[in-house]
C-alpha cells in the first residue's frame, strides 16, 4: 500500500512539473527578418531579440534565434531548417503546419509626410498617385499588392526607406509605428521637424510567434507563451525592452485602456502630458475609468504615480537608430 501511494505521489509530481514548464531535448531554430532597433545583430539594439529570449527562456523552451534575409529564412521554413518565425507579421499568409501566438506586439504601419500634415488622411485613397515608399517586406505582402490607388516606391531596407523621403523622391513614406518614433527621436536630436503621421494607422498588423505543429511541445509552448506576453505587459517588462516610458492596454477587459509604466524607464515629463506618447498595445482608447499600473502595482491616481516614479531617469534616451548610419541623412535633411 505505501509503495502504491508513494509511486503515485511521484507520479503526480512529475506530471505537476511537466505541466509548468515547456522542454524540448534540441533547442527550436527561429528565424526572423532583419528589422533595425528590432530584429538585428553586431550588438546592436535588438529588441524582440530581447523580449523572445526572455520569453523562451521564462517558459524553459530552449531556442536559437537566428536572423536571414526574406528568400532564405522562407526556403528554410519549408525545408525544415528552421522550426518557425519569432516576428511573423500578419499580412503575411500564415504557412500550413504551423501553430501561431496571439499578437505580441503591434505592428501598425502610419503613413508620413516631412512637409505635409495628415490630419485627414485615413486611406490610401486619400492620397491617390501619390508616391510612398516603402519596404520591401511591407509593399510585397499579400493586403498592399492589393493597393492601386498610390505608386509604390519599394525599397530593399528602412533605411533606404527614409533616404527616399529624404531626397523627396517619394512624398509619403509608409513605416512601422515604433521605427518612425525612432526616426523622429533621431530629427529632434538634430533639431529637426519630427515626420508628420497620419491620426490613426493607415493599415494595423502585428507580430507573431510560430513553431511548426509537429514539434512535440509545440501547443504547449504556443500557451506559455501567451501567457507570459500577458504578464510582461503589465508589470513594466514590455517598457524596458522597448524603451518606452509609457504604454497602454486594457488590462482588465472593461473596454478602457489602462497606462502602464516602470520606475526603471526615462520619464522626462512628469506632467499628464507624457500619457499622449503612449505606445498602444491594443486598439481601446483610455478614460476617466483607466488605471494606472506602474512595475505591476495599480495606483489609484496620478499623485500616487509621481511618488513611485520619484526616482526614475528623467533624462531622454537617444535613438535606438544607428546614428552613425543616419548621420549624412540628417546633415543633408
């Protein structure tokens, strides 16, 4: 009888801790696209690099992350070198063997002008024959080789990107949300006239993790991590790794977007001001009802906020772009 007890207690042991952690004897290869401030290597910043090693490693999935270009990361997806994407982006169609995360982080492309304000422009319609530049990896998924109404000018980096609207060979340029704020963080060092954006998102995307559905963990690691993506981004890890003071999501599924902040991130403005800068996680928009939530702790108001951010950073971040790559660009701008 106490064998018997003993071999289950060990049995339910070991299921106990099977359930709590996602393991795998060969770490997953995870390709993802190059994508400056985000998706890169030579030590510069990276940072989904970061927020899915973190991830993987909090939810015990051994993985190497590995960057190729568009032609080969696909090849290698299909031939089996790699076991899924780490920044899938959902214009993309999704591949057929496959298990998808929920949305980790917005992808939402505004469109920009250096000289003209976009305050009504809400469509590509609105600008019709205009020249926009764009990425490559934007302009050829599937939802923008639909769009006739504007001549795209494709470009093969971001970079490239920028320099077309730089030169005024394109009038509009078509970006992601988190490397235009990048971008104008780099004209205000400068001195220059931040980019003029579009009130809300021309076109709204977001990023993905994918493992193919054969791996034996895979279901599992798709849970664990969606899990974690929820708690990191209320507890002031997501401010960290993206370096941004505030961001907003409702948190609690009242329909109100709720701002989140840590005590670790620059804060220059310690006015109510600094709320308008928010980076959104989701598409609900903030009220009287919104909370407040710094490192994870809800405060009741405002007041409260300043005291627990009493001692964090106030002075700016540079840009996460490189300065020395966007140096003659900025001179000449």
């Amino acid at each position: 009888m106490a064998n018997r007890v003993r071999a289950g207690l060990l049995s339910f042991i070991s299921a106990l801790l099977t359930s709590t952690a996602v393991y795998s004897a060969e770490p997953l290869n995870l390709v993802a696209n190059p994508l400056p401030t985000l998706v890169a290597e030579d030590n510069e910043p990276a940072r989904i690099n970061v927020l899915i090693s973190k991830a993987l490693s909090s939810i015990d999935l051994p993985a190497t992350l590995h960057i190729d270009r568009p032609a080969f990361s696909g090849s290698g997806l299909l031939t089996g070198k790699y076991d899924g994407e780490y920044a899938f982006l959902s214009l993309n169609d999704k591949r057929n063997g496959f298990l998808y995360s929920n949305a980790y982080l917005p992808a939402n492309l505004y469109l920009t002008s250096r000289k003209t304000p976009l305050v009504d422009i809400s469509h590509f319609s609105h600008i019709r024959n205009g020249r926009v530049a764009a990425e490559n990896r934007l302009a050829n998924t599937p939802p923008l080789r639909l769009v006739k109404a504007v001549s795209w000018v494709r470009n093969p980096t971001v970079f490239d990107s920028f320099k077309q609207l730089s030169e005024q060979r394109a009038e509009y340029l078509l970006e992601d949300e988190l490397l235009l704020r990048e971008f104008n963080r780099l004209l205000v060092e400068y001195r220059e006239q931040p980019l003029y954006s579009s009130i809300k998102p021309i076109v709204q995307a977001s990023l993905h993790l994918s493992v193919r559905a054969d791996h034996p963990q895979a279901q599992k690691a798709i849970n664990a991590f969606n899990t974690y993506v929820t708690n990191a981004q209320q507890d002031g890890t997501y401010n960290n790794i993206l370096g941004l003071s505030w961001i907003s999501k409702d948190i609690d599924d009242d329909g109100v977007a709720d701002w989140i902040t840590s005590s670790s991130v620059p804060h220059p403005l310690s006015s109510a001001d600094a709320l308008t800068g928010a980076f959104a996680l989701d598409s609900t928009k903030p009220s009287q009802a919104s909370k407040y939530l710094v490192d994870g702790e809800v405060l009741p108001d405002w007041a409260a906020v300043q005291a627990k951010l009493a001692g964090a950073p106030t002075t700016p971040r540079k840009s996460y772009l490189d300065h020395e790559v966007y140096k003659r660009m900025m001179n000449r701008w």
